[in-house]
C-alpha cells in the first residue's frame, strides 16, 4: 500500500536564498543599525571590516582582510567566479536624524547608505552559504566588501590591484536610491552614471588698481571668461553624446573691490557618461583654458585629477540582474531609471569585466523623497532584505 503523503518538494537555491533571509531579516536590520551608529570614514573601516569578516567565517565563507580595511570572501568551488560588490565608508556629514540609531562619530554619519549596501551584501552572503550548504551553488561566488568609494579614484583601484576580479565573469552592485519605492529596482542598460574629475585653474598675472585696468592683466576679468567661457566650449569639443558638463564649487580672487588681483582660482568637476570622451577630456580641457586666458597675457597653472569611469551596465548582466529582480520581487518591481552625472567607482570593475549597477529604492512609498550625502537622509529598512535577496539572485542567475 503506498502513501498517500505527497514527496517533500526538492529544494531549489532560490527558494533556500528567500527562506534565508526571511529568517535573518531582524538580524540584518540590527546589523545595519549598528553599522549606522559606528560610522567610519574612507580608508577606516577597520570596525566595519571585523564585523562582516567574523559574520561571513562562522558560516564557512573564505575570508581575506585588505591591508588596510575592507575584505574579500570567496565560496563554492570551480574555474568561473561571479562577484557580488558593497561599498563600506561613511561620510564627513553631521547626522542630522534622531533615530536611536543615530551617529555616535560627530561629523561623520551614512549619509549615502553604505550601510545598507555592507548589510545587504552580507545577508547575500549568508542566504548563498546556505544555497553552498544544500549543495546547490554551482561555481564559485565573490563578495568584494570594498573600502573608501567616497574618495577619488577610489577604492575598487585597491581590490583590483590585489587581484579581487582575477577569473570573475560578471560582478553586480546595488546603490541606495531615495527616489525609488521600496520594493522596486531601477535598471539601466548602457551608462549609469558619470565620470567625475576633479580640476583646479590657478590664473597669475599683474594686478592693479579698478580704475587702470589697462595697466594690468585684469586677472579677475579672465577667471569669470574660465567660468563661463569653458563649459560652453567643452561641449563643442568633445561629443554631445557624451554629455559633458563644467560645474565650479568653488572661486577664490581679490580681497577688495578697488583692487584687481594678482592670483585667482577655480575649483570645480568634470563630469560626462562616455569613456571614449573621458579619455580625451584632461587634454581638451587643458587647451581650451590656455586658448580662453591667452588674450589677457595671464599664466596659467591646471591641475587636473582623474576621479572614476562612468558605469556602463553590460547587455547580458543588466538582463540577469533583471531577470534576478523579478525573480525575487515580482516583475512590477522592474522600473526604469535615469542616468545620472554623479561619480560612482564601481566603473572601475565594469572597466574590467561585464556586469551592472542597479538602483535599490529605499523611499516609503508616500513618503518623503531624501537626497544623498544629506545628514537628514532615512531609509526604508525593507530595503536592506530585498537587497540581499537581488544579490544573491543575481549571483545563481550567471552562476554556470
């Protein structure tokens, strides 16, 4: 006589990657609360670092600590490698919430939500030791806890020097997007983000007295020709397609209103979204401020800082990083999204190897709408278990 109780369901990783998470999501929102009140600045995240590292080895992960922080873990076995990526340091930004998780570091809080990312990356990690210990990971899965995203050229110049992409196939990111709801996704195939430089003009000349300007080399006169002059010629010089944009922060001349200035300067950023113009773009902008300057007999002095790439997503990891989101949030959690001329190192990696960004909404849907690198900026905390989940996805997506 046979049973008439139905064969338990084979397990797939999938479903064991959401039953993971499921199960840790009170634990992953303490630990990014705990991340939040003890925040570390770029090149500092020592703190951080232990904490993922000791987490990731109780559940076998591989675990290799950067020299100075940051980490690099490693499961599952063969020749192909998918990498998962989470940024880690905070910013010089006072908090400026009264959660009880707030800041304990004057000055310093996470006001990008690299909290978020450390927290979701890790609960990736968890969900796949789990997928590895049911014996359903195929291929090997790196998680690249990366250091000081928020200074240029950034930290995935560091993992890439030590080697943390060696035989990776694809690698995926997710970034906090406070204009997005939580629950859903935002995907772009192509450019993401933007090039960001860093340029410096200093301008020398004779100065003098505001009433015989033609006595000296009216040096103020040429910095506001800079100011506006550059921007404008840049954008014939190199291709419009590349959306390449001039924007001054700061401007230093004279000290009073009768006096022309013997020293000027502007500080400012460069920013566009194709490599190509990217690569061209300290050259040409070098020449055209000689070229403006050149009339009023100034010299110049330029100093031009390459920051990051632009992120361009890949065809095939954009569709898998898609497919990972549907898969684990619904199809409607798929939305698009706008490309943006903000820096991003991750661009390093897909410098390197095919792979995608995607934008983790974490808005209260009809709640308020915060910016990033603001001292006010909240998070929706649903956001650090769906992030885990898209991660983890994404990796068994491309897994062989």
């Amino acid at each position: 006589m046979t049973s008439s109780v139905p064969a338990p369901r084979p397990l797939d990783a999938h479903t064991v990657v959401m039953h993971t998470v499921d199960t840790l999501e009170s634990e992953l929102v303490d630990f990014r609360r705990d991340l939040h009140v003890h925040p570390e600045l770029s090149w500092r995240e020592t703190r951080t670092s232990t904490r993922v590292a000791e987490r990731l080895e109780a559940v076998g992960w591989l675990v290799r600590r950067l020299p100075r922080s940051g980490l690099v873990a490693e499961i599952g076995r063969g020749t192909e490698v998918v990498a998962l990526r989470g940024d880690m340091d905070a910013l010089p930004v006072p908090d400026l919430t009264t959660d009880p998780w707030t800041s304990s570091v004057p000055g310093v809080s996470h006001a990008c939500g690299h909290d978020v990312h450390t927290t979701a990356l890790l609960g990736a990690g968890l969900a796949l030791a789990a997928v590895h210990d049911a014996d359903l990971l195929s291929g090997r899965v790196r998680l690249l806890f990366q250091p000081a995203e928020e200074v240029m050229p950034g930290g995935a110049l560091e993992l890439l020097a030590l080697g943390a992409l060696d035989d990776v196939r694809h690698v995926f990111g997710l970034h906090c997007d406070p204009s997005i709801d939580v629950g859903q996704v935002g995907l772009r195939e192509g450019p993401l983000t933007g090039a960001a430089d860093l340029l410096r003009v200093t301008l020398l000349g004779r100065g003098g007295h505001t009433s015989r300007p033609h006595l000296t080399q009216d040096l103020t006169f040429a910095l506001g020709k800079v100011i506006t002059e550059l921007p404008t010629v840049l954008s014939r010089r190199l291709d419009p397609r590349a959306g390449a944009s001039v924007v001054w922060g700061k401007v230093e001349a004279g000290s009073a209103p009768n006096v022309i200035p013997a020293t000027g300067h502007l500080v400012g950023t460069v920013r566009m979204l194709d490599a190509v113009a990217w690569a061209d773009a300290e050259h040409v902008v070098s020449e055209i401020v000689h070229q403006i300057v050149q009339p009023y007999g100034v010299q110049v002095e330029i100093g031009y800082q390459r920051g990051v790439p632009p992120v361009v997503n890949e065809q095939v990891s954009t569709h898998a990083l898609a497919r990972a989101v549907e898969t684990t949030l619904g199809q409607e959690a798929h939305v698009p999204t706008s490309q943006s001329l903000g820096g991003e190192d991750f661009g390093w990696f897909l410098d390197r190897v095919p792979g995608a960004m995607g934008r983790l909404g974490t808005r209260t849907p009809g709640g308020e709408t915060y910016d990033l690198h603001q001292g006010d900026l909240r998070v929706d905390e649903r956001a650090v278990a769906i992030g885990a989940r898209v991660l983890a996805q994404a990796a068994l997506e491309v897994s062989p």
